[in-house]
C-alpha cells in the first residue's frame, strides 16, 4: 500500500472535474440565450395553427376577405422572424460546438500529460484513445441535435395549453398521448443503458488489438504471429459487430414504436375532435388547428425516444471523463525550490507493489548511488530492475520506503524539476 504522505506529496487533487472545463467551455449566458430564442420559437410556431382556425372559423363562414389579407400579412411576417431567430440559435451553437471542441480537448490532453506513469500503464493506449471521442459526446450534448431538443422540449407546454383552450375535448386525449411517450421514452433509456455500455466495451477490445498489433508490429513480423493475432482480431470484431446489432436493433424497435404511437395520436385526435363537433363541442378549425398543435407535441417526444442512447452515451462519456478529471496528477511545482544537485541518490526501506498485484515487486531495499561514478543494475527477467529505475526517476510512487536525492525526499519535488537532474531512457525507444 502506498505511503499516504509520499502520496500527497507528489500528487495533487483538483475535485472540480471536467465540470470546471465545461463551464469555462460554456462560458456564461449561452445556455439562457438559448432557452430565450426557443421561447419565441415556439411562440411563432403557434402561429399558423391559429392562423388556420381563424380562416375555417372566421373567414370562411363570414366571407372576411379582409381578415383573411391581415391574417396572411401576420403570418408570413412570423414565419420570416421565426426563420431569423433560428438562423441566430443555430450560429450561437455552431460557435459554441467550436469553442467545446477547442477547450475540452486541450484540457484532457494536458491531463493526460500530467497524469503519473503507473496510472497511464494501467490502461491500454486504446482506453486513452476512446476518452477523445467520449468528448465527441459532450460536443453533441451541448451543440448538436439533442441540444436544440432539450430547449425545446419545456415549451411543448405551450402547445398543449393552447390545445386546451381552443380545443377543450381534446385535453384528455392529448394527456394520453404525452403519458405514453413520456412511458415509451422511460422504456427505451432502460434499454439504451445497458445496450450503450455493451457495445461500448466490445469496441475498446476491439480497438485495443489494433493498438496492441499496432505496438507490438516487429515481435508479429519477425516471429509469424499473423494467424494468432487475426484470430483475435476477428474474435473482438464479432463481439463488437454483435453489441453493435444488438444496440440498433432495441433502437430501432423503439423508433418505430414511437412512428406508430403518433400516428395513434393522430388517429385519436380526429376521431374525438369528429365526435365533439358532432355533438357541436368545437369546431372545425379547432379540430384541424388541435390536430397541427398534436404535432408539435408529439414531434419532440418522438425525437426525445429516439436519441434516448444518445443522453445516456453522453452521461456515461461524462461520467468517465469525471472520474479522470478527478483523479490525482502530478504536481505542476514542487513544494521547495530544487537547487543544483551533488547526483547522489539513496533508497531507504523501497517496497513497491504493482496495483492489484498480490506479491511486492520489491522488497525491503536500502542502498545508496553516486555522486559520480558509471553503475549498472544487473537481474534476471522480472526481478525490478526497470521499476526500481522507474522509482528512482520519480516515475513510480513507492509503496513503502523512499528515494532521496543529496538526503532530499524526491517526493517533495516536481517531475518538471527533477527531470533537469534525473534522465530516464525507457527501453522502448519509439521513432
């Protein structure tokens, strides 16, 4: 187990996360501007079912020719502002995706920088890779189709109050039918979740023997390995290919159940509104009017069903890209000043443990190098040599013991600083 104060050293904690990096992203006031011109959006968008009751109501059983001009000039004038305001929501999310992709992707790739090299090894080049396109998700959520979705989505509310005061019999058929959806949508992010974490481990194994080949080329050249490593090649495929399938197939079915339960809607809403004017409850052009307002309702529920994966993909992307963020990373700067050094380094009782490990790697070692003079390191195979020169160069944090420099904690130091004196040459030299 490692040493707590050695730890704490070395490492330091910043618990804000990746939301800090996302606020800084968001910067302020984009998020209200946003729900600002999705209100008068779907203010405007209640316009030309008011439009059309009016004509069916007013202007053709009166013969208002003059209100039917006024009407056209009012609607007409609503449909080229509704189509200013959404070309400016549409700029201030392109910029936004811009901005997210500027800021959140320097910010992990700075953090893997100073992330210490046992937790980089800990996982495979094909993990490290996935959290770049897990910010593709962010960028998505905040700037993509699902956004414009979510700001939308509270002013359906406006939709359906306007169906109840024009269309009053048809207030229960219209709670129906957001109830189902809402039902439909709960159903289908169940599935989602479990479906989106499938697939998404099937291709980081699938991805990681590519990276795997791709590291480990000349040991497959030179001793004919192409057999083995294809077998498992195609055997990570198929999982992937099959998570991937089976994903599409639960989205798909979902899609067309949410086709089918607007059409149901739709269905519903004439055959209620029919028997309300029957029984002179409402008219005609409330009945036409309810049945276009049925569809801005039904419209953005159907979306929200299906990009259901898409929310949960999001919140598991955000939730590993939390926990990197919130993980320990080497410290930018020492707590004291490095000074130029004699070159004399000591190990005082070094045990190291390799996480998840049963046995040390090392054990009880005491001993000291330098100043000056030219040392060799010599073991078998697997007996710590590579680690203890990883420890020695701060590399490795040591589970017992510690490593001093001219009788110095090197604990207490910055990787930045030490590299000035202490050099580490790994055995994998890459071109």
């Amino acid at each position: 187990m490692a040493n707590p104060d050695t730890t704490a050293a070395r490492l330091e904690t910043k618990p804000e996360g990746f939301g800090a990096v996302l606020r800084t992203a968001l910067g302020r006031g984009v998020v209200r501007r946003a729900l600002f011109l999705s209100f008068f959006i779907s203010v405007l968008g209640l316009v030309t079912p008011i439009f059309v009751l009016q004509v069916y109501d007013r202007v053709i059983f009166h013969a208002g020719l003059s209100t039917l001009y006024g009407l056209l000039v009012g609607v007409v004038l609503a449909a080229v502002f509704d189509y200013v305001l959404k070309q400016y929501r549409a700029r201030i999310y392109q910029s936004l995706g811009v901005r997210l992709d500027v800021v959140t992707t320097e910010a992990l790739f700075k953090r893997l920088l100073h992330l210490p090299l046992a937790e980089l090894e800990r996982q495979p080049a094909a993990h490290w890779q996935s959290l770049f396109r897990d910010l593709e998700m962010v960028r998505v959520r905040f700037a993509g189709p699902i956004a414009l979705l979510l700001v939308d989505l509270p002013f359906v509310l406006l939709s359906v109050a306007l169906i109840l005061v024009i269309a009053a019999p048809l207030g229960w058929v219209i709670a129906v039918i957001v109830l189902a959806f809402l039902l439909l949508a709960w159903a289908s992010s169940r599935k989602a979740k479990a479906r989106a974490g499938e697939e998404k481990q099937a291709q980081l194994s699938r991805d990681g023997q590519v990276t795997e080949f791709a590291s480990a080329r000349q040991v497959v050249k030179a001793q004919v390995l192409d057999e083995a490593v294809t077998t498992r090649w195609r055997e990570a495929q198929h999982q992937s290919i099959e998570a991937t399938l089976q994903r599409s197939v639960s989205t798909d079915r979902y899609r067309d159940l949410g086709q089918m339960l607007a059409q149901g809607a739709t269905i519903l809403m004439v055959t209620v509104g029919a028997l309300a004017i029957l029984n002179q409850e409402m008219t005609m052009g409330a009945l036409i009017a309810a049945n276009m307002l049925s569809g801005r309702v039904t419209g953005p529920l159907n979306m929200l069903v299906g990009q259901w994966r898409t929310l949960v993909a999001y919140r598991q992307a955000r939730a590993r890209l939390d926990a990197l963020f919130q993980s320990p990373i080497e410290k930018s700067g020492g707590s004291v000043p490095l000074a130029e050094s004699k070159g004399e380094l000591e190990i005082q009782h070094l045990q190291f443990r390799y996480p998840g490990a049963v046995n040390d790697v090392l054990v009880a070692l005491n001993g000291r190098v330098g100043p000056g003079g030219l040392h060799g390191l010599v073991g078998p195979n697997g007996s710590g040599k590579t680690t203890l020169l990883k420890i020695l160069a701060a590399l490795y944090e040591p589970s017992e013991g510690r490593v001093l420099l001219d009788g110095a904690d090197v604990a207490q130091f910055a990787r930045r600083d030490l590299a000035q004196w202490i050099g580490y040459l790994p055995q994998a030299v890459q071109p």
